[in-house]
C-alpha cells in the first residue's frame, strides 16, 4: 500500500496527510482491530469522571478530537452532546454511518476552526502525537483553547512521553468467522523525539490472504513540553492523570476565563 498522500480535497498542506494516507484501506477493518470494549469503556468511565470533578456539566458539549470512526461515541453519548473532528474522510464516513445523529468535521488539530464552542474538549489514545513537533503540539492546544468556553476542561492523552517511551513489539490478533487478521507493530526511536511504528497486518477472509504495511512517523514530546503547551495557550493544566485505565495517562486542563 503506497504511502503517497493525495492531498486534493482536503484542508492544508500536503505534508499533513501522511498519517492519514493508508486509512481509506485500514477504515475497513479499524474497529476490528484497534475498537475494544475491554479497553475503551474503563477509559472512557475514568475520562468522564475526570471531566465531571473539573467542572463539566451534565449533557454538555463535548468535542472528541481525532475520534476516527467514533470508536468512543457510544460511551459519551449519554452523558454529553457529542461532536467529532478528523482528518481522515474514509474514518469520517464510517463514523457517520455507523452515528448519524452525531456531528463530524473534517479537520486538522492544528488549524480547526469550527463555529461552535464546547465545554470539553478531549483527544484520546495517544493521537495529538501524530502532530509531530512542538510548534504543531502548541498549535494544536490553542485551537482547543480558542474552541474552548471559559471554565472549559481540555483532556489530552500523551502518545508517549520522553520520559517513559521504550521501544518495543506489538503483537494482536482478531479471530473472527469473516475476518481474522494477525498484527504485528514495530515501535522505534527513528531519530530524537520521532518516533516510527510500521505496522504489518496479515487480513484474512475466507481462504485468502492479503498483507498491508504502512509506517508513521509520532512526535514525542516530554512532560514540560505538554505542561507548557497548553499552559502558553490559555489552558491551566489542574491534573495529571497517571492511572492505566486511561492509555498514556491524562493531562486535564481548564481555559483561563477572562
């Protein structure tokens, strides 16, 4: 699968699709793969928990950055009036089949303008990593500020952090009666605060087998560098959530009113 990106159509520079340019494949079988009830309910449990012991109302606005298919919708829903932001138009159209009565926008985290204001604003599972550098990392948190209300909570979850990353081997597998698909993931330093993860996917379905690899490239960035990006874009950073149920921990702000 060819890692060139076709950038017509779509907000931005060329050089902001690479992350995305395999997903009109892989959004076939993502939920397959990566949505898991086992891992996502308790985080989303402990995500609405903190939100709640920071200030946001019940049934309040709720912007779920990177949110891909919708694989967390199901577990806000309920408790807030959802919205969801992607990059990925083939994520977005699954996300819509499967919710439509949930508002997406097709949007990059480091210039998404959107005429609404939220009282939560949350980007889980790691995916603010995949805006590379902290100049991006810094403008990425003052769209979220400028999308915020005052009071408003932002909830990010690192990819990683300097201080904590390691290399290493991912291994899972799906075993289903139409789908089964073995992965394999290679997690690397590939130069100082870049890291490179290529994933190799074996897809089977019925008696045929088709490989797919891709690689990205995910910014790493230390916990000062997170602290003092939002704390730059208006947003007080009130908690670091370090708890497993949660991937990656939290880091839990509050727009400075005023």
């Amino acid at each position: 699968m060819t890692m060139q990106p076709d950038g017509a159509n779509r907000p931005g520079r060329v050089e902001e699709y690479f992350m995305y340019s395999d997903f009109k494949d892989i959004s076939a079988y993502y939920d397959a793969l990566y949505v898991k009830d086992e891992e996502y309910a308790p985080e989303a449990s402990r995500v609405k928990e903190l939100l709640a012991a920071h200030g946001v109302p019940a049934r309040g606005d709720l912007l779920v950055l990177a949110c891909g298919t919708g694989g967390h919708v199901p577990y806000f829903k309920d408790d807030f009036k959802v919205s969801g932001l992607d990059l990925s138009e083939d994520m977005l159209a699954l996300a819509r089949r499967k919710f439509p009565d949930v508002a997406f926008h097709l949007g990059n985290l480091v210039d998404f303008a959107l005429d609404a204001e939220f009282d939560a604003i949350v980007c889980l599972y790691g995916s603010i990593g995949f805006v590379r550098t902290v100049d991006r990392l810094r403008a990425a948190m003052r769209r979220i500020a400028a999308h915020l209300r005052p009071g408003g909570v932002a909830l990010v979850t690192p990819w990683s952090t300097v201080e904590e990353f390691r290399e290493m081997l991912v291994v899972d597998a799906v075993d289903r009666p139409e789908l089964k698909i073995a992965r394999m993931e290679q997690v690397r330093l590939k130069e100082p605060k870049v890291v490179e993860v290529t994933f190799h996917h074996l897809l089977g379905e019925g008696t045929d087998v088709a490989y797919h690899r891709q690689a990205m490239e995910i910014g790493l960035f230390s916990r000062e560098e997170y602290v003092s990006a939002m704390d730059h874009a208006g947003i007080e950073v009130v908690e670091e959530y370090a708890g497993t149920d949660v991937r990656g921990g939290a880091y839990v702000g509050k727009r400075v009113e005023g």
